[in-house]
C-alpha cells in the first residue's frame, strides 16, 4: 500500500459513503472527513481510519489496538504477564520513555467508578487489556495515542459527564466586575476614565 496523499475531493467521497454507511461510528460527512484527515497526517490511508478510529458521541477515539501497533513500530515492546478475565497486567518499555507496570481488573474498574459494567461483563479481558494499553502507552509513549483515548475511555468520559450534570462556567473577575456595574447602573466609561 502506498502512503500517498489522497486528494481532498477522493477523501470527501469516501467520507460521504462512510457517514452514509453507518459504520464506524461516524454519523455525518464531517466526523468520517475528520478522522481521515487524521491518519492522512499520521501517514496512512484515509480509509485505514476506518479501523483505527472511533467517533463516540461525536468525539474521537484511537482503538488499543491501533495504539499498540503504533507503540510496536515506534520501537517498545510489551511483556504481558496476566491476560485473562479476572484481570490484565503487563509491562511497556521504550527506548524513549522507559518502562511502565500497568495491571486493570474489577477492584482499579470499580475504584475509577467506571459504569460500562455491561462490556466488562460480556468481555472483561478485552476492556482491561485496554484500559492497561491506553495508560501504559500515554505513560511511556503518548505519540502512539495521537492525543487520543480508547473508546472505553471516551464512553466511561461520557457517563460520567451525564452523572455529573451540566458544567457551571464561573464568570471571570472582568465578567464579575462588568455585571456589578451593570447592576448599579454605573459608566464604564466613566469608571475607567478615573481609573
């Protein structure tokens, strides 16, 4: 396969029968062009976004996988010393980053509040496998996330927001001012002019 640049009008065709499609999670034209344009620049075919990438409630996500190619070929190495469904522990190395033990099972699950508890109990080896890759690999090599997380991350992200509520924005210190001033019926102008 060639790492060719493929033109903009070739990747807004491809993107519109991938959002037409329905598959992998992209749910308008833009989503699926966005995240063709991101492996373009991580020097892979648009299409190869298809695999590597998520849109989950319209944001991005990199698979474990494609993380953990991206680790490989960057030059780490994996040693795994748990894979199984009561839990996963393995130990990331790189050259650049050094090495990083990272275990998940139902103990780290329930401390993080994670409440995806429907997939850790269909397929809890594959959803603590990669949990440990998304943290390992942001420890010892965040190139290899494209400053992304796994869909189970972004899912587990999701929920919580909706626990959460709506965010409270506090006002700054100006939008605080500007709003006394407005309530006593007080010049801007005049107040900065003896200032």
């Amino acid at each position: 396969m060639t790492n060719a640049l493929v033109p903009l009008d070739q990747m807004q065709t491809m993107a519109a029968a991938c959002a037409k499609s329905g598959l992998f999670g992209t749910k308008t034209q833009e989503q699926a062009l966005t995240i063709m344009l991101l492996a373009q620049a991580e020097g892979r075919h648009p299409m190869s976004a298809a695999k590597d990438y998520n849109i989950i409630n319209g944001k991005p996500a990199k698979t474990a996988d494609a993380m953990l190619r991206d680790f490989l070929a960057a030059g780490g190495s994996v040693v795994w010393h748990k894979y199984e469904d009561t839990g996963c522990e393995a130990t990331f190395s790189h050259p650049h980053g050094g090495s990083v033990k990272v275990d998940w099972d139902q103990k780290r699950m329930q401390q993080a509040k994670i409440s995806n508890d429907t997939m850790y109990s269909k397929y809890p080896r594959a959803m603590y496998r990669a949990r440990c890759i998304s943290e390992a690999v942001r420890t010892v090599y965040p190139g290899a996330t494209g400053g992304l997380h796994v869909p189970e991350e972004v899912r587990h992200f999701e929920q919580k927001e909706k626990d959460m509520g709506p965010a409270v924005i506090e006002p700054t210190t100006a939008e605080k001012i500007e709003a006394a001033l407005a309530k006593h019926k007080v010049d801007k102008a005049l107040v900065l002019a003896h200032a």
